[in-house]
C-alpha cells in the first residue's frame, strides 16, 4: 500500500517504563491469539514478534512523523487544541475536520473475501488518525462495526489478514483505529504524559472521534449507517460505552472487559501501579475531570443491546470495577462473567467466535431484539439473576 501524501507518525517509544506491564496487552495476547495474534505495536520499521502474526511487509506505509510544533509561534500543537473533554458531545470544541488522505492500495489489500483501505484522517492540530476500513465483497453497503482495542495497542491487527477475514466474514465492514494518545497518536509529549495521566483527554477526544469517524462513514455512501456497532476492549471497551452513549447511530456495543468505575479503578488497578505520579490520579481535583466520563455514569441510559464481557482473574479491572459496572448495566444487556483467560479461550477463541455476537446485532438491524442473558464464570448460560460464580 502506497500513501498519496506523508502523513502518520509511530513513536519509538511507548512508555518504556511502565506500559509493557500493562495486563490488557498480555490479555488481548494469550487469549485471542487465534483471533488478532496482537501484542504491543513496535515502530513499523521493526520486525513483528506477535506470535502467528506476519511482520508488515516493505511496502505497507512507512508515513512520516507530522510536525508537533506551530512553526510560527513554536507552541507544541497539542496544546493549541480547543476542546471540551468533560463533554461526550462536541459542544464547544473547536474541531474542524479536514480533506481524507487516502492511501492506494496495492494488491495485498484486495483479496478473494474482502478490501482494505487506508485512510489518514484530522480534525485535530498535530492529530491525524489511521482509519482502516475493511470491506467484505458483494455485499452493497454492508453493516459494519468498530474496533477498539486496549490504549497499548497500535493498527498492527488491521493490517492482519487472518483477523480481517474472521471480522468480515458474514458480510459485515469493519473499521479499525486506536485511542487518542496511544500507539502512532502518541508523540511530541512529555515522557510523563500517557493515556491515564492524561485521562479527560483521551477518553473526551477519543469519544469526539467516534463522531467524526461515522461522519466519514456517511459521506463515503459504501456502508449503511442504520447497522453500525462497535466492540471495544479494556479502554477501548470504556469509550464504546461512553461513545454508545453520545452517539444514537451506534445500535450494539460489545465490550470485553471494559475499564469504569474510575474511583476505584485509579486507586486500585494494576495499570497504574507503577506510575510514580499515580497518586495524583486519585485526588478531587483529577477525579472530577474524569467523573463525567465514567461508563458507569452512562451504561443505565443505553437503550440498545449491549454485551459486557468480565474475567475475575483480569486484574486490570479491579473486582469493585466490575461490581459496579455490573450494577449499572441496564436490563437488556448481556453480561458474561468467566473466572479465567482460559474459559474465555473455551468460548470465544477459535474461529472468530469472539466476533459474532456484535456481527449478528449489526447484521439484524433495526429488527434486533435486546434480551437479557446472563453466565456464569465458565461461559455457560446459567438462570437470570445468577450472573457471577465469585462475590
């Protein structure tokens, strides 16, 4: 795949100090490695080490670092930004999208069951975003679904063709793109800042994307805008929430092990741990930046079908987190507990089974009916009321 223009930049660093310990990355890595054989992105230059994972090829993009500096008053561009993060809405913020830059794809990105597209979007000083965007063939304006992984992750599983065809197969488009300050959105800042230093900002901004992102969508006429859903995962599964909740043209939100509760979360997560500033992330004054952002402020009020998936011995999201996003699901939504990595692996993981649920919601539309189920720890169905094998 060729680039019109140079634009794109990977960081050569991702928290080096902390970030490898981060368990949604060993989550996403151990369980779904059938799935998206994923792991934390290296700069594009390096070789891949995702387990079954084929390493980029010379000719996918190697885009340059975007300029971080105001050349004509030498402001970092990141803080001439104007928006409002407390804000699941644009509100205020002034952001204003400019030209896609689309990429030409080569034929690696054409095959027998679906097309990959390269799309460098912008809306924000110093921000361009990779979008890529997987078609299935015949299918006209098929459903489509969003993807989000965890803050530690980069766009190397959308360039995975055994994840693209497992997330497009049944004719349903999929959409892939990271966090605001995460993987190659991660650059010209302070060592110190990451994706929860900076918490209001990622989650506001990244929220804001989503916006844009089904803007985009629209405009391009290829995809049908009623049967838009979205998985998410550990961060990614927080702002899906928060996204749903923003935005009406999101029907389904399918999360695995979605962050919330940031109370607790921040004092008790393993994420933050070893941040030597994480003691500030639990003081009023960050905690009420962050409070208008909670998913668990927003889960009661969703109305369409959601599917909340919780493994106890994923201690990223301490136990009180789940308890709590659990207790604000609204009646419709599914909620499946597992005890371990391996009883997820068991359900979900071979095949692209982890996939069909969001699929299916997108795929029926309108017509989606959205029934309460709960399971138990091991993933088998189990009787309403009786959601949980561990207090």
């Amino acid at each position: 795949m060729r680039l019109r223009n140079s634009f794109m930049g990977h960081n050569s660093f991702l928290f080096s100090f902390f970030c490898r310990t981060v368990l949604l990355s060993s989550l996403t890595a151990g369980v779904f490695a059938q799935q998206t054989a994923p792991k934390p992105a290296p700069p594009l230059s390096a070789p891949s080490q995702a387990t079954g994972a084929p390493a980029a090829s010379p000719d996918m993009p190697k885009p340059t670092l975007p300029p971080g500096i105001d050349p004509k008053t030498m402001t970092p561009l990141y803080e001439t930004i104007q928006e409002d993060w407390s804000s699941l809405a644009i509100g205020a913020s002034k952001l204003q999208p400019e030209e896609p830059v689309v990429a030409i794809a080569d034929a690696a990105d054409d095959t027998d069951t679906f097309t990959r597209t390269l799309v460098s979007v912008k809306w924000r000083p110093g921000d361009p975003i990779d979008l890529w965007i997987l078609l299935p063939k015949g299918v006209k304006k098929p459903p489509a679904v969003l993807y989000l992984y965890g803050y530690d992750q980069d766009t190397d599983r959308f360039r995975n063709d055994r994840w693209a065809t497992r997330v497009t197969s049944g004719g349903v488009a999929a959409v892939g793109f990271v966090s605001a300050l995460s993987g190659h959105r991660f650059h010209d800042r302070p060592m110190k800042q990451w994706f929860v230093s900076e918490l209001q900002e990622s989650l506001g901004s990244t929220v804001h994307d989503v916006k844009f992102i089904l803007d985009y969508l629209a405009q391009r006429g290829d995809i049908d805008m009623d049967r838009i859903g979205m998985f998410g995962e550990g961060s990614g599964g927080a702002i899906a929430i928060l996204a749903a909740a923003a935005d009406p043209r999101i029907k389904a939100v399918d999360a695995l092990e979605p962050w919330g509760d940031w109370p607790d979360f921040l004092a008790k997560s393993s994420v933050v741990q070893q941040d030597p500033e994480r003691a500030a992330y639990v003081k009023p004054e960050f905690l009420k930046k962050v409070a208008p952002l909670d998913p668990v402020k927003w889960l009661p009020e969703l109305k369409i079908p959601i599917r909340v998936q919780q493994i106890h011995q994923q201690v990223s999201t301490p136990d009180q987190c789940k308890d709590s996003i659990k207790a604000a699901l609204p009646k419709q939504a599914e909620l499946v507990r597992f005890e371990a990595i391996s009883d997820i692996q068991k359900r979900e993981g071979s095949g692209g089974l982890l996939f069909d649920w969001i699929k299916a919601r997108v795929q029926a539309g309108s017509k989606t009916e959205a029934k309460p189920k709960v399971s138990m720890a091991d993933g088998n169905p189990a009787h309403s009321g009786s959601n949980s094998s561990h207090p």
